[in-house]
C-alpha cells in the first residue's frame, strides 16, 4: 500500500472526463479505487468533488510521490461476492457506510454530491431505497463527525500533557510562579507554541493549583509527622495526665524534637496525649474501684457462709435481724454503698440459694428411708444418723454442716411426731373418760366387760390400750362408790367445778374487783408466765425449730 505525495499533485486539463495518471496510465476514480495497493488520502476526495462542479474536465497527476515509495506493479482487488437479497438492515447499512468509507466521503460532503458517487458502485445496492441510503449517509457523517470531535480532543489532551510535562521538566514552575515569567522562559519551545495564549494560560492555572494542593498536602504531612513524633516523645517520657501546658513546655523546651515544632504542633500534641492519657488514667482508676468492689462482695459472700455455718443465722432469718448481727463487722462495711448488688440482695440470694439445697438434700434422705427403710427415733445421735445414711453416694457428697442440719431437723421431726402422738392419746383419754360417764346404768357394781363390746365399738378409743380403757373404767365406777358412801354417812361434799368453770368464775372475781389497769398489767403478767412456761416445755422441740424455721403445720422448708 503506497499514498502519493499530495504536495505535488497537479491539474492538467484533458478532454471528456476526470482522469488520473498512474504511471503513464491515465484511469477515472472508479478505476482507481479497483487497486488495492493504493491508499487514496481524503484530500484526493475533496478534490475531486471540488473538480466535479468545474465545467472544465481536469487531469490529476497521482505519481508525485517518493522514489522509494513508488510501487512496482498494480495490484488488482478482488471483490468478494456478496448476496445483496439476503442481507439484514444492520449488515446492509453497515455495507453502505464501509463504501462511503472508501469513497473519502467527510464530514463536508452534501447527499447530492454522495450520490452521484455511488450510484454506479455495486456494494450501494445494499440498500434499495433512496431514502435508506440517505438515512444511512446521515448516519455515516454524524459518526465522522463525532470522530472529528475525539481526534481533536485527544489532539488537544496531548498538547496539554506535552505543556504540563515541558513544566514539571524545568524544575522551576511553583505554586507562586507568575504566567507572564513562564511566557518568557518557555517562548522557543515547541510544545508552548503549540498552544493558543488562552489555552495556556488555562493549563498553567490547573497546574498551579495542583501544586498548590500538593504542596498543602506536604504540608499536612510534616505537621502530621511533628505531631506523632512529640507525641511519642510523651509517652516515652510517660507525662503524667496531671502536667500543665506550661509545665509541658518549660520541661521539654530544649528537646530537638519539640523545639522543631511550631507552636500549634505542639499545642496539639499535648492536647491529643492528654486526653489519651487522662481516658487510660480513668480507665485504670475505674478498673481498681471494679476490682475492689468485686472484692469487697466475694468477702461479704464469704462472711455469710462462715456465719451459716456457724449456726448464727438460718434460712428464716429475717433481714432486719441479719442487720444487727453485721451492723459491726467491716466486710459488710465495706459493701455498703458501692454499686451493684445491694448487701439486702446478695443475703436474699444467699438464703434462697440455701433453700434450694436443703430442698434437694431433704428428696435425697427421703429417698434414703424409703429405699433402706431406716428407723428414726428422737435419741439418735450424729454419728448414728451420718452411719446410717452413709449408704447412698448422694448423701455423701453432701457438705458436714449441711449434713449436721439435716440430723437436726430430723430429730425435730420425729420429737413433734412423738408430740403429737401424746397430744392424740391424750385427748382420747379424755373422750373416752367422757364416754364412760356418760354411759347409762354404770354403777358401783358394773363389770368391764359388760361394756367392753360397746367401747370397743368407737374407734376413736383404738389408741388406747386395753389395759388403761379398763382400769378408767374402774376408776370411775370407784368413784362412783365413794360418792355413794358419803351420801350414806351424812358427808355432802361440795361439788366439784369443771376446770373451765372454775376459770370463767375466777376471771369475773378478778374483773369485778380490780381496775381497769390493774386488770391489764395481771393479764400481762399472766400471759408472761404462762408463754414463759410454754417455752420452757418446748426447748427441746424448739431448738431445732429455731435453727430451720420449722413449723409443725408446714412442710420442710430449708435451704
């Protein structure tokens, strides 16, 4: 492929027709397109549509070219057949563009001048209609166009980078460097004159700007270096968080690293250390108060399982009794106030934590009965008892004082079982006393066992042995037989009142004569004596009462 040196192209006028001189070989511009070898610049194009609107036929001499670039021989194209029936709108279209493409056709070329060009070229029949190769070509020049606008703007985009780099080459350009100096310094330079002023004086404006920028950013930097390094110096040197400004300063006046800091450097390493500083000091501050605190309620927690143990409070101790007995001592004391759990709460999970316990040590000796049939009684010591439920492995892993607590209330269950029993037979004593005298034709010969089958027949009097149903019997029908005797001799006793009546008798006595105060201050004094008598009966069924919280009436409850 060769191009001819449009400088010396020539117009000679021939007759008939436009024609080309290849070589001595004159040809038309069709025939000339048919060489494969030869590359026909669009200035040929523009020229010969300009030559196509003279009246005067003209001669354009193609071979003005290099000596060495001239071709030795023609080189025929070869068109590729194409069905023109089948084609697509796209590829149709595309076919078209392609001829307008080798034609030369720019952006100045009208549609009549285009037509009159292709009409006789067989890849335009492509497109059948008129009016599609019109569309077509408008197509084709707003394309030419639209690569017209990048080639300029790549052409000027290199100028620009050409003038930026002839800048940063010099080494003298900075960010106070005047237009008018680099106007006189770069003047010879091809790459300053390539530019039109205004442009220039843009791009020098856009480059003064970054270095203004960069070197606000370098700037930044060094600042930024100064900073870290002062510091670092403090935390080397470890500055107490409590150091003043002023006493910062005079301490590290003489130190290089601070002295190569300005003022706002140094005032702002100071503040941004301190407050790093003081956020670890507090830190570390609050961290101890943590940790003495935590202290403080291991202690406090501790304390109350050594006075559990003890046996100096229980699992129905109240808090306000609690409070006496810790009012002195320094490990409640020292809990109190600081935040958290609240000494009134670690006590109330302490004591359900100890019910919780005792209610599954309580399954486990129940288990243990049920399952060894173990004999209770209220005399059984602590090493009976612990021999006796050594044979289940839970009862072993249990604790020794909890072990100690659970012989207790088992000896305060059984001594209030035997309680209850004597209160039982008791009572059926008296009813079956009641029974017998109120039994109708008893008299002083009456048999036993002449009634034997009537008491028998009351269940309530199983309780009582045969033995003692008989000898009350007798007892009442002796009575019966003293009574008569007196009656006989002349001797009427007086007689006897009912306990209760003789109470309700007494009771109107002493209200009756006695004030309204004197009144209250006996029936105090009388109600004293007999709970104090009451007590003294129940020490033995109380002690363990006192250590559980146990109520006869209620179910086992410890912790």
């Amino acid at each position: 492929m060769y191009e001819p040196n449009l400088h010396h192209i020539t117009q000679e006028p021939n007759e008939g027709k436009i024609q080309f001189d290849l070589g001595g070989k004159p040809v038309n511009f069709n025939e000339l397109l048919a060489y494969s070898n030869i590359q026909v610049p669009s200035i040929v194009h523009t020229a010969t549509s300009e030559l196509l609107n003279h009246p005067t036929d003209t001669h354009i001499n193609l071979f003005a070219y290099q000596p060495y670039d001239r071709p030795t021989q023609l080189v025929k194209k070869t068109e590729k057949k194409i069905d023109y029936e089948n084609l697509t709108k796209e590829e149709a279209s595309r076919i078209f563009k392609k001829l307008l493409s080798d034609l030369g056709v720019t952006a100045t070329w009208h549609w009549e001048d285009a037509k009159r060009i292709v009409q006789n070229e067989s890849r335009a029949k492509a497109l059948k209609s008129i009016r599609e190769q019109k569309q077509a070509f408008n197509e084709y020049i707003a394309e030419y166009k639209q690569r017209e606008k990048e080639e300029i703007r790549q052409k000027k985009l290199h100028l620009k980078n050409q003038f930026i780099e002839m800048l940063e080459e010099s080494h003298v350009v900075t960010s106070q460097t005047k237009y008018y100096d680099i106007a006189r310094f770069f003047v010879n330079d091809p790459r300053f004159r390539a530019l039109e002023d205004i442009e220039r004086e843009n791009i020098f404006q856009d480059y003064l700007d970054d270095l203004e920028k960069k070197d606000k950013e370098y700037q930044r930097e060094i600042t930024k270096q100064h900073i870290n390094n002062l510091r670092n110096l403090f935390e080397e040197q470890k500055l107490s968080p409590d150091t003043t400004w002023e006493q910062c300063r005079e301490l590290y006046s003489k130190h290089p690293i601070f002295k190569i800091a300005d003022e706002y450097e140094q005032i702002t390493a100071f503040t941004e250390y301190m407050k790093v500083a003081e956020k670890q000091d507090f830190d570390e501050k609050r961290r101890i108060r943590r940790y003495h605190e935590r202290k403080n309620r291991e202690a406090y927690r501790q304390m109350l399982e050594d006075k559990f143990r003890l046996e100096e409070f229980t699992i129905k101790t109240k808090w306000n009794k609690m409070m006496m007995i810790l009012k002195d001592d320094p490990r409640y004391l020292n809990i109190l106030g600081q935040p958290g759990s609240t000494p009134k709460e670690l006590f109330d999970y302490f004591i359900t934590t100890q019910k919780a316990n005792f209610k599954r040590h309580k399954a486990i000796l129940k288990q243990v009965i049920r399952n060894y049939n173990i004999k209770l009684t209220s005399k059984m010591t602590f090493e009976e008892f612990n021999n006796a439920f050594s044979v289940n492995t839970d009862y072993i892993a249990i604790k020794d004082e909890n072990k100690k607590f659970l012989h207790e209330y088992v000896l305060a269950k059984v001594r209030q079982k035997e309680k209850d029993t004597v209160k039982k037979y008791m009572k059926a004593i008296k009813k079956y006393e009641s029974f017998v005298r109120s039994i109708e034709g008893v008299n002083k010969n009456s048999k036993y066992e002449d009634y034997k089958e009537l008491i028998n027949q009351r269940e309530n009097f199983n309780v009582i042995g045969e033995d003692e149903k008989r000898m009350k019997f007798y007892g009442y029908v002796l009575r019966m037989t003293q009574d008569s005797d007196s009656e006989e001799s002349g001797i009427i006793e007086k007689p006897r009142k009912r306990r209760g009546e003789e109470d309700r008798s007494k009771r109107k006595r002493r209200k009756s004569s006695s004030s309204s105060s004197e009144s209250n201050e006996r029936r105090q004094e009388h109600l004293y004596h007999r709970n104090r008598n009451d007590d003294k009966c129940k020490v033995s069924y109380y002690d363990a009462k006192d250590r559980y919280g146990y109520h006869a009436n209620n179910k086992l409850s410890y912790d």
